[in-house]
C-alpha cells in the first residue's frame, strides 16, 4: 500500500480550493448581475406600467378635475395627484353620451394606484389597479393654472430600487393631451 | 493491482465537481436569458403599442382629411405609414355624423407585434346656418303684388306691402324696422388688419377674462332694434348670451332690461360685424348708462376676440371680468369695443290696401299675421297687432311688436366661402358654359359667369363669380353627386339674372340644394343701372337665393326652395315653395361645412 504524498494532498487540496473560490466567486457575481438586471427591469417596468395606464386614461379623458370622492375619500388634482373625467364607453368601445367614469393617479409611499369609478352603464371595470411598488417620484403638471381648463398632462414617474447597495433608478417623462376636451 | 483500482475511483472527481458548477451555470444563464428575453420582448410590445397609436391617430387625421375632399369617402385599408399600417372605416351615423374606426398596426396587419383601434366620430361643425323661415327679408322688406303666393311663413325686418290679392299660405309677421343709421357706434378705424393690445380686446379664454362688457348711453327714447359687435372667433366656442343691464358704480349691475343670443355659427375666424338676435326690444332711458354684456364660457381654445380701439367711444368703457362676478379694467385701460347700436326706425306694416282683399295669410287656424300695423287683409288665424284697417278681424293686442331677425349669413360667412373658392385657383376673364355643359370647382372666376344652351354645369366646389352671374337659355347647374346630403355655394359679387327655363338641383339626395348668393347692393348702389340684385323669371328649380345687401325680383311664376335678401319683390304669379329642410342646413365646406373631430367620442377600443 502506497498513501498520497503530504505534497499530492496539499496540491490537491489547494487545486480543489482554488477551483471552489473562482466558482464561488463567478457565481457570486452572476448572481449579482442577475440581481441588478432584474432591479433594472422592474423599475423600468414599473415605470413603463404608470405611462402606459396614465395614456389610457389620460388621452380620452374630457376634463381634469380639481377632486372627485372615491368610495368616500376625496382626491384632489395637484402635482402628485390627478383626477380624471372620462366619457363612458359602451362595450363595443364607443363613447356613451352624458355618461362618465372617474380615474385617478396617485402614489403612496412607494406604490402607484390607479383607482376607476365606472358609470353603470360603462364597460370599464371600476377598482383599485397598483401600478408599481418602487415609485420614488410621481408628478403631474398641467398647461393651465386652473386645472379643470387643462388640456395637456405632463407625467413624471421616476421609479428606484437599491439592490446590495446599488441605487437602479428609470425616469419616464410623457406629455398627453385630453382629446376628448 | 488494489492500488490501481483504488486510483481509478479516485478519478472523476474533478469532473464531477465540474458539471455540478457548469449545471448551476447553466441554470443561472438560462434564467438570465430568460429574463432578457421577456423583458426586450416586453419593451418591443410597448413601443409598439405606443407607435400603433400614434399610426391610429394619423388615420384619424387623414380620414377627416378625405372627409374633407370628398364626402363619400369610407375608409382604406393598410395604408403603410413608418414603421406600419393603418385601417380605416368611415360609417355613416346621420347626414352630418360619421364614425371614423381606425386601426394601427406594427409592423404590419398580417403578423403585428402590436394594433390599436381608435374610435371617433366627426361631423360637420355642429354650429350649422340656420334658416329659420323659407322667405326672410331684411330691412327693405317685401314688396308683393301681381296676385304673388307664398307657400310657407315670411318674415320681414320692415313692412309686408301686399295688396293686390297677395298670398301667403303660412305666418306673415313683420318686425319694426331699424333706422338706416345707428344710434351708437364705435368703429374706427373700421378694419383691423392684426390684433395689437390696443386693437383686440380676447374673452371666453380664461376665467379671470371669461366676459366683456361694454357701457352706452343712447340718445332718445326709442326701443333698442339692433346690436351689432365687430367679432372674431378662434376654434369653436360655443354661443354667447347677450345681455343689457343697469350700471351699479361704474360697472355692470344685475338688473337685466334683455337678453339675446350671439350665434357662434355667425361668427368666424375673421373679424365681421354680427347681428345679436334681440328676443325683446326695450325701450332704454337716454340719462342713464347702460351695460351690454357679452356672457361666454370660458376655453383657453375656444374663445373670441373683439376689435376695440382706446377711447373710441365718449359715452362708455368695456370691462373685462365675468357676469355676476367682479369687473377690471382692459388692459390697457380705456379700450372701447367695436359696436353699433341701432334704434327703431318706425312701425311696421302688413297690407297696405283699402280692401280686406289685398292679402290673405293663412290657411289654419294657427297661422297668424303678426305687426304693428296690419290694413287690407284677410287672416285665417290671429291678428297680433297694435292698429287695424280694412281686416276681417279686430287687432289682438296682446303681444308686443315683433322683435328683428338677424339675417342668416355673416359678411364672415361669405368670407369663408369665398376663402374655400380660392383653393382651386382662379380663371381669369369671363367663363360660358354652353350645350356642352362643363365641371367646375371649387374656383374663383374673376369675370362673368354664363350658363346658357341647355347645357349642364356641375359644381364640384364652391364658386366665386367676382362679375354677374347669368343662368338662361335652358341652362342647368347641379351640384356634384360628392356633395351627398350637404349643400354647395355659389358667391357672386354682382347681380344675378335667372330667366329662360334655368334649372338649379342638388346633388341628388335628398335635403341637398346649391345655394345662389350675391353680395350685390342692386338697385341701390352706384352702377346698378336699375337691375335687381337678383332678377328670377320662370322655373329655377330646387335653389335657395340670398342677397342680403339687395333686391331679390321674383316673376314669372318661378318656384324656389328659399329666398332671404334685403328686399323680396314678387309680382306676375310668382310662386314660392318653403322647404324645411333648409331650417338647420349643412355646407359641405365654407362656414359650417369641414368634418371635425367630435370631441368626447375619442374612445381607445383595444
């Protein structure tokens, strides 16, 4: 019987750390790239999420309002809030004639909501949507003083998440015009 | 041979190790791609969506683009536009509304990444002209004899003389009329080329400027008959409610004398002078300052500008503020509005003869002759009037004079369509459409325009005729079938002769007429050598008439749809049919006649 060398086992054991540590490490930072393009992605999403449902209720909407109550909370239109009329529409998609829904935008702590108020005779569905949980800034500013003679929102959304200790921020900026005013 | 074998499973262990870590690798790589590829995938769908709307929304702009050339226009499909294509469906909802759908597709129809449908609808502008009655005359009212009959209500900014067995088979009402000059005015310098901040005073665009008023004191006693402002309008405001008040400390007071209306349909977007339509004509005190206020919403896009001048006027001021809340100053202070206020000029009359024989009004009981004055008639309904002669009915004094109608068409109006006329080029010289008939328009004809030989002109576009237009011989003019239900316009600057078995048609369906305007002053201008601003002898067919500075001359028997001009002469059996269908009418360009945009029925259907 012939044994390992002390020098095969210190080579051996040495290889075998030095291969656990490069892998441990390439894993490691694997890991973290998926992290940070994972943050990436969800910021860039929920950003995109909020310009997008801003656009649908936005560009058929005939009035800003300067407040609305909402299943008995009232929202009123400033810089991080807006209130939106919109003609109804019926469910082959046409507008119904005297009849409105309501929306509003509006962020809490970190999350966007998009609450609807539907007429009866609408074919939206009336609820609370959330939009995005990491809003780290959401404003509304409006081309008329007076908020209900608007015709053009501009939204600012920046959303951020900081993931092992990097900020990952996506900033998202659209102007609408209310063509149904 | 045990150390071999020993040493042979010793082997692999690196091996092993590898594919443990390779397989996390892989795992982990797989996961990331994956993330990758939803995310692009995700991206892509959003900008394509966003590209899909915008593609839409041009679908929009060029079916009322079409619209607007020709009428009978239903949509395309797959037109390529960018980066893809749109659809669009034009159907029919009601003679001057149509809903436009429209789709946008990225890249493509056949395999998009992303489509979104827009829904809208369009229509003439709602703010069509109105033609309240079949037979309007203005201030020179009508002359009618020659056993002359009127199919329909008439009614006369002045008298109704009638009386040599007139007919008229509906309403005959005649309103005071004004006086030739006006009591107060405010007009100088009389055209206002570009609004300065001194020339222009804008309301309805804000709260804070959301209504004008301007003050007046007038010189005698007489009841109020005509207001008139020098306007303009920017997009499509809605009508302005006009009213006189009291003066309270230098400001517009809450004691309402009148209120009248302010059509938006008269007004364009060049300056013109327009008629208020007075519901009531008060009788104003010469000491005492009055307001009138001009009431709008407020639209940062739709509002209205006044020419003004500074201190134009001696007996007044404008303020700008809001009716019923507070008044300022104009900026700059001292500006005054354009303005003319007219007074009454006298009674009005209907008949004029010595005989209840001279004119019969009505045929039921609901028809009624309504003036101050009425002498010489025969009336199946009621008599609304102050004074009666020679009548088979005692007077009902129960209803104040008649109040004066504004004459349906604005010198604005008239400026538009002469506007559209020039963007299908001039001819220069005189233009004759014999036997072989001819296809014009829309175009400016600097000349004459002659329709004779038993030829046909079809009208594709509005037309302006600087010269005379004559129509004789058998002559035809019909509008293009491209106007479908909406009528077309020709303008003539001078007079306008019909005679010889003319004929005027429409389109071809129903509710489609041309319409025959003069801006002719004939017989009382300069040059006229006696002529009528338009002289109709014999059949002219389905045709609408309007000369509303002149003398319209009806013999001969012809049979028109409407006629409003300053004076209706009619003699030698004329004949007059009144069609209702002209009560709301709609141009399919001109004043009134673009296809728009509907505001509030932009929907996002998917």
């Amino acid at each position: 019987m012939k044994g390992f060398t002390l020098i095969e086992t210190i080579i051996v054991i040495g290889l075998t750390v030095f291969i656990m540590v490069a892998l441990g490490n390439f894993y490691v930072n694997f890991n973290t790239v998926l992290g940070s393009n994972g943050g990436r992605m969800s910021v860039a999403s929920g950003a995109g999420k909020i310009i997008n449902e801003a656009e649908a209720m936005i560009l058929p909407a005939s009035h800003v309002l300067s407040s609305h109550e909402f299943s008995g909370t009232t929202y009123e239109t400033n810089g991080n809030t807006v209130v939106l009329e919109l003609p109804s529409i019926n469910n082959s998609g046409t507008s119904i004639e005297g009849k409105y829904d309501y929306a509003v935008f509006f962020v809490n702590d970190t999350t966007a909501y998009r609450l609807l108020q539907t007429d009866p005779e609408s074919s939206r569905i009336s609820g609370t949507k959330q939009l995005s949980t990491e809003v780290y800034a959401l404003s509304f500013s409006y081309d008329n003083a007076d908020v209900t003679q608007a015709r053009k929102v501009a939204v600012d959304v920046q959303t951020r998440l900081v993931i092992k200790g990097e900020i990952i921020t996506n900033q998202l900026h659209e102007q609408i015009y209310l063509r149904n005013y | 041979m045990n150390q071999h074998r020993h040493r042979s499973r010793a082997q692999g262990q690196i091996l092993l190790l590898s594919l443990v870590f390779l397989g996390i690798f892989l795992a982990v790589s797989t996961a990331f791609l994956g993330l990758i590829v939803t995310y692009t995938k995700s991206e892509r769908h959003i900008v394509a969506s966003a590209q899909a709307r915008a593609l839409a929304e041009a679908g929009i702009d060029e079916a009322a683009y079409q619209l607007n050339h020709d009428a009978s226009y239903t949509g395309e499909a797959n037109t390529e536009l960018a980066l893809g294509a749109f659809t669009v469906i034009v159907t029919t909802l009601n003679a001057s509304t149509k809903q436009v759908t429209v789709t946008g597709f990225v890249p493509n129809s056949v395999h998009p990444i992303a489509s979104k449908t827009i829904r809208v609808n369009v229509s003439i502008d709602a703010s069509t002209i109105s033609f309240r009655y079949g037979v309007q005359a203005g201030a020179g009212g009508f002359v009618l004899s020659g056993g002359s009959r009127i199919n329909g209500n008439v009614y006369a900014n002045g008298n109704i003389q009638a009386t040599t067995g007139v007919r008229i088979t509906g309403s005959a009402t005649a309103a005071n009329p004004p006086a030739l000059v006006a009591d107060q005015v405010n007009e100088t310098p009389s055209a206002i080329p570009s609004c300065t901040g001194s020339t222009c005073i804008t309301f309805a665009n804000s709260t804070a400027t959301q209504d004008i008023s301007q003050s007046f004191k007038i010189t005698t006693a007489t009841g109020l008959n005509n207001i008139q402002f020098y306007i303009k309008k920017v997009g499509t405001p809605s009508d302005v409610i006009v009213r006189i008040v009291n003066d309270t400390a230098g400001n517009p007071g809450t004691d309402v004398l009148m209120t009248g209306n302010l059509l938006a349909s008269s007004i364009t977007t060049n300056f013109g002078w327009v008629t208020v339509t007075l519901p009531s004509t008060p009788v104003l005190d010469p000491a005492q300052t009055y307001w009138v206020v001009l009431d709008a919403d407020s639209n940062s896009t739709k509002y209205y500008v006044l020419g003004a001048n500074e201190n134009g006027y001696a007996n007044g001021t404008a303020k700008i503020g809001r009716y019923g809340g507070s008044w300022s100053a104009t900026t700059p202070s001292g500006l005054d509005s354009y303005f003319r206020v007219y007074l009454g000029g006298g009674t009005s009359l209907i008949g004029g003869n010595t005989y209840t024989t001279g004119v019969y009004v009505g045929t039921e009981p609901t028809d009624d002759a309504w003036a101050h004055t009425i002498k010489g008639a025969t009336v199946t309904g009621t008599l609304y009037c102050q004074s009666s002669s020679y009548t088979n009915k005692a007077c009902n004094t129960s209803r104040a004079d008649p109040t004066p109608q504004p004459m349906p068409l604005s010198d604005g109006n008239i400026e538009e369509w002469k506007n559209d006329a020039l963007t299908g080029g001039t001819i220069t010289g005189n233009y004759h459409s014999g036997w072989a008939g001819a296809t014009l328009g829309p175009k400016k004809i600097v000349g004459n325009l002659l329709v004779d030989g038993g030829g046909t002109l079809t009208v594709t576009g509005t037309l302006w005729i600087t010269g005379t237009v004559t129509v004789t011989g058998g002559g035809k003019i019909k509008l293009a079938a491209s106007y479908g239900a909406n009528d077309g316009a020709l303008i003539a600057d001078g007079p306008v002769i019909v005679n010889g078995g003319a004929n005027f048609s429409g389109s071809g369906t129903d509710g489609s007429y041309p319409f025959l305007i003069t801006t002719s002053a004939c017989p009382a201008e300069s040059g006229c050598n006696g002529a009528d601003a338009v002289s109709l002898s014999g059949g002219v067919g389905t045709v609408a008439i309007i000369a509303q500075n002149g003398n319209v001359h009806i013999g001969g028997g012809s049979a028109l749809k409407a006629v409003t001009a300053k004076q209706i002469t009619m003699d030698g059996g004329a004949e007059l049919f009144y069609d209702d269908g002209l009560i709301s009418t709609n141009f399919s360009s001109g004043p009134g006649g673009s296809w728009t945009f509907v505001p509030g029925t932009y929907t996002i259907a998917q």
